[in-house]
C-alpha cells in the first residue's frame, strides 16, 4: 500500500511530528510506503517562531510546489492530509486538485477552521468559512484529536471520523529519580506562539516564585515572557525536551477558554504524566478528560484555585508522587503510540479501500 503523505511542516512542525512522522516506522513495520511531500520549509517555522515576517517569495514557491507534487499523486493508493492542501487558498482549488485523486484522509488536531469562519475579516469568513467543512465531507476518512473537532467534522456529514489523540512514545519518557533538599520544580513547555498562557497564571506564579515556595522552569518560552520573573528557561530541542520535563516536579497547562482553545489536544499535559508528574490546568476542553481532578493532578480556573492547587502539591512529595503515577498510567493505557499505531494502521487500510456495493 502507497500512501502519500502531505503535511504542512516537516518534522519540526509539532502538529506534522506528532499526528504523522512518528508513526511512519510502525508504518513502514506493517508494510505501509509512505512518501513523505511537506508543504512548508523550516525556515518559514524559524521565522514564526522567531516573530519575523515569513518571507512570501519561499511561501508562493512552496504552494507552486504542491500544486506540481500532485500530478504524480495518482500513483498512490491514499492520500494522507494534514488539515488541507493549500491554506487560506478556497475550496474550489482544493477540489479541483483532489476529484481525480484517490481518496484521501484528512487529520485535525486543532480547530483550524476557526481561522475560516471566525476571523475578524469578513472576506475570509466569506470565502473560507465553510471551506474545511467541505474538505471533511468528501474524505474518505476525518481523524481528529478530541470530541469537540468530532462534533465539527461530524456537523459536515464526514462518511467515517475517528478520534485519534495526539500520543507520546512511552520509551522516550523517562520517570526522573525523586529530588530532595530543593524547591519544587513548576514546569511548563510549549513554543513562542503558546507562551502567551503564561500571562493567565502569571500572579499566581509570581506570588509563590517570590515567596521561596517554587521554582519556575520554562521550556520553549520567548525570554520576555512573565517579565523579570525568575525562572530556568530553556530553548526547546526535541532532543532534550524529556529530560527537561524529567526534571519538572510539576507540570502545568493554562489555557483561555475560546472555541480554538476547545479544539487543543492536551498534548502537553500527556507529555508531563509520561514523565510521571502530577499536572494543573485549565478546565477547557480536552484538559477536562486527561485530568482526573484529584486522581492524576488537578483543574484550576480562577488565580486562587491555581494558587491552592500548586501549593498542595509543592507542600506534598507523597501526592505528587501519587497522582504523577496515576498520570503515568493513564498515559501507558490511553495515549501511547504503542497502543495507538495499530488502530491508525487498520484506519488508513480500510479508507485506501472502497466500499463493496
């Protein structure tokens, strides 16, 4: 079986890493060949990252590109979409490009569509607003990460949706020996587009970083984030981001509560209890079914209910120890790229193949 995968980044895309790269070896494993044709280049991740403007000249190229890769497309037995074809581009070219293609499965794992038919232009709205609906309903498969981007590509009339969560590889997630003698380690990880969280918790941080209680470790952060604040701040390299976590005592995920936040997939918070630490977060979305409130960390919403949450488990090894173990587990049972790769492999086989009439 050929599949043609056609993601928006290369690896260094978390969404394309995690939805997509990782699986490639159980793939290729179960006799899969998958051609891998991302649309953008790194530098245009860099340059995000960075806040710098994306240079246009390498953007039009990059889409010029796609539209070339396609011709060859029909060699292959699936195509494998991560989001769309051609962003901010309307549906009309996109279905031009695919009706003569074999079938094609796209993936969510976040509320894109919120850019469409949310922005605060209405040209988009009226160009683009209904644009991913239409790219779910002609698939021949809709995986997404959570309910709430279920419930939008079932509203489409998507033929088969799959609730795919966004998983860890359990083996690269280290359970870091227990530290004594030192402040508790608040973590967080993240990227300079989602740093901005911060700022929602940013007084209960403040009040327990300067009153001795915690240490603040962030991971991937811009440097000004939280302002003079002390904290150990890291630039993210997959490499070394286990071990940053490794060496959390606490992790943590606010989020706003917004429709494009209800479409997150926690990711972040599964990457905390892989590394067996207990986790605070926001009650929004997703967050509301990895978090078990009490069992495996705590929801927190207002600054008081944060404040409390964190000084519970800074005042206390032994819960962090047993609600970090029950994060663990839950993590070893449900979002495990073990467990979930052969579920993705027999999805992708029976969208390759058409139904018997």
């Amino acid at each position: 079986m050929r599949i043609l995968l056609l993601s928006r980044y290369g690896p260094r895309g978390p969404s394309s890493r995690l939805r997509h790269y990782q699986f490639l070896p159980a793939l290729a494993e179960a006799g899969m060949s998958v051609a891998v044709a991302p649309l953008l280049p790194d530098s245009y991740l860099e340059a995000l990252y960075a806040g710098r403007m994306r240079p246009v000249r390498s953007i039009g190229a990059a889409y010029a590109a796609r539209v070339r890769q396609m011709a060859g497309a029909r060699n292959f037995d699936l195509l494998w979409i991560e989001k769309e074809l051609l962003p901010w581009f309307p549906y009309g070219a996109e279905r031009w490009i695919l009706e003569s293609l074999p079938p094609y499965v796209v993936d969510f794992d976040d509320a894109w569509f919120h850019h469409y038919d949310r922005s605060r232009w209405s040209l988009v709205r009226r160009l683009l607003g209904s644009k991913l609906d239409r790219v779910m309903r002609h698939a021949a498969l809709v995986t997404v990460g959570n309910d709430y981007l279920a419930d939008r590509a079932e509203s489409t009339g998507a033929p088969s949706i799959a609730i795919l969560p966004t998983v860890v590889d359990i083996t690269r997630y280290p359970i870091g020996p227990e530290r004594t003698g030192t402040l508790p380690a608040v973590g967080w990880i993240g990227s300079p587009i989602t740093d901005h969280y911060l700022n929602l918790v940013g007084e209960p941080l403040r009040r327990m970083v300067t009153g001795n209680e915690i240490r603040l470790c962030l991971v991937g952060a811009t440097p000004g984030i939280l302002g003079d604040l002390s904290a150990d701040r890291h630039v993210w390299r997959e490499d070394t981001e286990t071990q940053h976590i490794a060496a959390f005592d606490i992790g943590i995920m606010p989020l706003a509560d917004t429709p494009w936040e209800r479409g997150k997939c926690g990711y972040k918070l599964i990457q905390y209890m892989a590394c067996g630490k207990p986790v605070v977060a926001s009650p929004v979305g997703v967050n509301r079914d990895i978090v078990e409130h009490g069992v495996n960390g705590f929801l927190a919403e207002t600054p008081e209910e944060w404040t409390n949450a964190l000084r519970r488990l800074a005042a206390d090894p032994d819960l962090r120890r047993r609600l970090g173990a029950a994060g663990r587990a839950k993590v070893e049972r449900h979002y495990s790229l073990e467990g979930t790769a052969p579920r993705l492999i027999e999805l992708l086989r029976a969208a390759a193949s058409p139904p018997v009439s």
